[in-house]
C-alpha cells in the first residue's frame, strides 16, 4: 500500500487522561494501518467549576469526555479516520455529534455476551459500539481486514497516556 492508502484507511484512538492535579487532558492519536502515526493531537486541561458540577449531574462525564474533548479533537483533525476507537464508554456519547464511527475497546477478560449487532471479538479484545449505531461494526470489521500488522488495539491508548505525561513535563 502506498502512503496516501494508509492514511485513507486510518485509525483514530481517542482517551481521556484524568489529572488530579490539573484536570482532563484529552489525546487523539491517528494510525495507519501499519500502526505508525499520522497525526496526534491533545487538549489543554478541562476542569469543571462547582456550578457545572452540580447542573450537570452524573451527565457531567460524559459532556466533558464525549461533547467536549472528544468531539473538539475528532473535529481539529485533518485526517478522516475509517473508525474512532475508545477505551472510555463514557466518551462515546460523541458518536451522535460525528460522522466517524465510533467503538469502545476492551479487553475480553471474564466478558459475557452481549448482542452479536453490537459487538465484534477479535482476539483477546472486544469491539462495541453505541446502542443505536450498530453499523458502526461492519466499519470495524473493514478496519481489521485492512490492517498491514496485527497489533493490540489496546496499546495505542498507553502511547497517548506517554505523550500527554510528557507534553505536561515540558510545562
């Protein structure tokens, strides 16, 4: 596959690293398909105020990781994944809000079924995808047959954490 292929059959891996000291920092990291890096980008931190704590409720995660920094890194990018993976399923309330399909990824340790129109297992990890967006699973199952290596799907999620705990040493 040429380089521009890849990039068309790119993968987007989006998570939300929770600070204590400073907040939310939101990291977005597109792969080809030969799991190297086409584009990454992350937030400054997003703290909520009390007002907002309480209006917002137990909604509040899911605003601030899905609306908020989800759906303001997934719209910065220039490149247009095939597929936004998720490790948080509070973030994907942003999938309403794009085009992209979007899927929470887990590892299937002791996981029942759920499903088969909302779910994919695909080695040792689980693919699900929002109730009401069960097309976004053939999307996924395209994204693995396209796939140059195998890869954890899982492992991209630890470079974004690496790359946020470093741009904050530089602070």
């Amino acid at each position: 596959m040429a380089e521009n292929e890849l990039t068309k059959a790119a993968i987007g891996f989006l998570t939300i690293v929770d600070n204590s000291a400073h907040g939310l920092f939101g990291g977005y990291l597109i792969l080809n398909p030969a799991g190297r890096p086409v584009e990454f980008h992350c937030t400054a931190p997003v703290r909520p105020n009390r007002a907002q704590e309480i209006l917002y409720g137990t909604t509040l995660k899911p605003y601030l990781y899905g609306e908020q920094i989800a759906r303001t890194l997934i719209e910065k990018s220039k490149i247009l994944p095939k597929v936004v993976c998720f490790d948080q399923s509070c973030a994907l309330c942003v999938r309403p809000l794009v085009s992209i399909p979007a899927i929470l990824v887990e590892n299937a340790n002791g996981r029942d079924e759920v499903p088969e129109n909302q779910i994919l297992w695909h080695k040792n990890q689980i693919f699900s995808a929002l109730p009401g967006y069960p097309d976004d699973i053939p999307s996924v199952r395209k994204v693995l047959e396209d796939l140059v290596i195998e890869f954890d799907f899982m492992e991209p999620f630890e470079r974004i954490h690496n790359a946020i705990l470093e741009a904050q040493k530089g602070n």
